[in-house]
C-alpha cells in the first residue's frame, strides 16, 4: 500500500503542470521584451562609433593630402586649393615631387559607411556651402554619410 501511493506521488511530479509551463513562458517572454530594446540600442551605439572612426579616419587623410600638398611635396592641379579631387586618388595615391616611382598613400581603403553599407560617400568641396549635401565636384574637403537617419542623440548623420 505504502509503495503505492509512493509510485503514483513520484508519477505527478516527473513533468511540469501546464500552469507552471504558462508562467515560466511569460516569464521568458517579459524578459525577452525587455532585452531587445537594449539590443537594438547597444547595435545603433556600435554603428555610431564606426561610422565617428570612419569619418575621422577619411578627414584626417584629407588633411595630410592638403599638408603635402602646402609643403610642395605633391603636385597641385590648378582650382583645387590642395585638396584631392576624389577619395579614390587618396587610395590610390599621388606621385611625389622629384622623385620616380614613389608615391604618397593616404587610405588603405575607402571605408564603409556603417549606416548605407556603401563605400559611397557624400563629398563637399572647397568652393560648396557648408551646409550643401550636393558636391560642385572641384575638390574633396570634406565626408558625410547619406544616410538621413538621426542619431541616439538627436542629431542627423549628416550633419556629423
């Protein structure tokens, strides 16, 4: 009798009640609904500080173009103040006054922009306005991305 009622309580109680399987999936729910914001802000942060990098990375090549340009150790064409024509020639490089067969790299690559997963850049020259998301096509002074996104702060990509 004793080995009865001791098989039949070890019966009940080898699976769960469909009440604990409700509550223990609610449970996994709420917290599923919880992480996933979280998730989706940590992956925006990520492509935000990428997309910070890449585009300090291609001034500052912008820059030492324009450095050796002022310093003579490069040829200047005539209208582009010293700065590249396009971000390609900072890839591919530019020869080096007085000297054969050397050349000065600026990029390894043009980057991708983290937010259109395209190497296509928006591009601003010396002679555009500030302000101007079309490029006059004289000169690169400066990168943006085309993204019309905002940022976790509130700011357009553009305008970074």
């Amino acid at each position: 009798m004793m080995r009865l009622a001791f098989q039949s309580r070890q019966a009940s109680e080898r699976g769960m009640s469909l009440v604990e399987l409700i509550v223990s999936c609610t449970i996994l729910l709420v917290l599923t609904m919880l992480a996933l914001p979280l998730a989706r802000v940590r992956i925006k942060r990520s492509k935000e500080a990428e997309l910070r990098y890449d585009l300090r990375e291609m001034r500052e090549a912008i820059n030492r173009y324009k450095d050796a340009s002022d310093r003579g150790l490069i040829q200047v064409k005539v209208g582009t103040e010293g700065y590249p024509p396009d971000l390609e020639t900072l890839v591919k490089g530019v020869d080096v006054v007085g000297q054969v067969d050397k050349k000065f790299r600026f990029l390894r690559r043009i980057p991708m922009d983290p937010m259109t997963h395209s190497t296509e850049w928006g591009m601003r020259s010396m002679q555009d306005d500030p302000t101007s998301s079309s490029f006059g096509g004289q000169n690169v002074f400066d990168v943006f991305t085309k993204s019309q996104d905002k940022a976790l702060d509130g700011t357009k990509y553009a305008d970074w």
